[in-house]
C-alpha cells in the first residue's frame, strides 16, 4: 500500500467500529502494521492506532492471536 | 495592557466553549445473560438514560450479539464472571461535557454493562463510507470470474481441437 488509503477512499473520519477497514491494518499475530508498511499519512496513522485500541479494548478487535 | 485584554478575553472563550455542547458517542458491550426479548427494553433504559441527562441523540444502533475477539471479566460483588459473548451497541449524541463525566458515573455502577466507551466524535456518520468500499471491493472479484467462466468453454473446443489434430498425425 504505497498510496494513503483514507484519503484514497474518502474517509475522513477512523471509526473504531469499522473493523473491516482496521483488520486490514493488524498483522496475522493481531499487531498494529506499522506507518512505514502502511504508507498512510503521520496524521491518519494516529487516529488508525487509537481507533485499533478501542476497538480492542471493547472486544472487537484482538490484543493478540496465538 | 494588550496580553492581558487578550487572556480575559481567551477565559471567556474558555467559558462559553464549556457551556457549549459537544458530540459523543457511547459504545457499549452489554451482558450476554440478557435474553433477546428483553433486549429492546435494555435499549430504550440506555436512550432514555441519555436523553435524561440533556443529551440529544442523533444516530444510534440495536445492540447485536457479538462474539468477541477475546476473553473477558468483569468481577461485581468479588465474582469473577468470563465473558466470550456480549451485546454490541452504540449511540451518538450532543452533550454538555459536564454532563457526560456524570452519565459516565452513573453507567459505572450500572452492572448490565461489561465495558463501554464514551469518546468525542464529528455529527458526520462514519458507517456509511465503509459500506460503499466493501461494494467495490466485492464486485471486482464477481466480473472477473464471470469472465474466466465464459473464456473456459472456448478454450475447450480449442484444445480438443488440437488433441483430434495430434491424434491424426
């Protein structure tokens, strides 16, 4: 993914809801991809990550996958 | 003189921007020991409970059953109870932020709740860019293999074809 891919869709807003969108943003053992990989923007990277947390936090998303 | 005009007039900034109300949004994970009947009454106590407080709702979701991605507990009244399962909902609303640091008490205590999670948000709806990629994305794979399924025939008859050739020789 060399282009941003939230700008490339139009999103504007990172919802910790959509865990479609944040799965294609964690690795296979649950990490967060990090922002050299992703080749989303600094500022988007930022909301990615605490979206990814709270999705987390409320059990969508994993901390870890064994 | 004119530093000291421009902080009492940044308090008052200050001032009125508390008083204004701001957007929030309300995730919660409800307990999955709540049978499907009662769900709905679960759902209009969380509304009415907003609304109590001075919020206005603007978006809203029933809470769905969910797996969830992992284990967790909760301990009341020194149980430990396990939860695998839970009730996913959410709400958006308008609300002075003074007000949300007492809802926010109030849901503390209420033991219906595994987890939830109050943050600020924009009036925007943030679903409904996510449904429009996933068409996209699920259309593409659908044309090419109508595509591949049509080339397949042909090539077929071709190769038969060919076979009937190789067999006269």
């Amino acid at each position: 993914m060399k282009q941003d891919y939230f700008s490339a869709n139009n999103i504007k807003y990172i919802d910790y809801k959509d865990v479609e969108i944040l799965k294609k943003f964690i690795n296979p053992n649950g990490k967060i991809v990090s922002h050299k990989r992703t080749g989303v923007t600094s500022k988007n990277q930022r909301a990615l990550t605490s979206a990814i947390k709270h999705a987390r936090f409320l059990g969508l998303l994993p901390f870890i996958v064994k | 003189m004119q530093d000291a005009e421009n902080k009492v007039n940044n308090d008052s900034l200050v001032e009125t921007s508390d008083a204004v109300s701001k957007i929030y949004e309300f995730g919660y994970l409800l307990v999955p020991t709540i049978k499907e009947e009662d769900l709905s009454v679960n759902y209009g106590n969380i509304k009415e409970l907003v609304s109590s407080f001075g919020g206005e709702i603007i978006a809203d979701d029933m809470p769905k059953a969910i797996n969830l991605a992992y284990t967790i507990s909760k301990v009341v009244s020194n149980v430990r109870s396990k939860f695998n399962k839970a009730y996913f909902g959410w709400i958006k609303f308008t609300m002075d932020s003074q007000k949300v640091l007492e809802l926010k008490k109030h849901l503390d205590l209420d033991p219906n709740f595994i987890r939830f999670l109050i943050l600020k948000t924009v009036k925007e709806n943030t679903i409904a860019t996510k449904r429009f990629v996933r068409g996209e994305t699920y259309k593409r794979p659908k044309a090419k293999s109508k595509e591949n399924e049509v080339a397949v025939p042909i090539n077929e008859k071709e190769i038969d074809k060919e076979i009937d050739a190789m067999v006269a020789i």
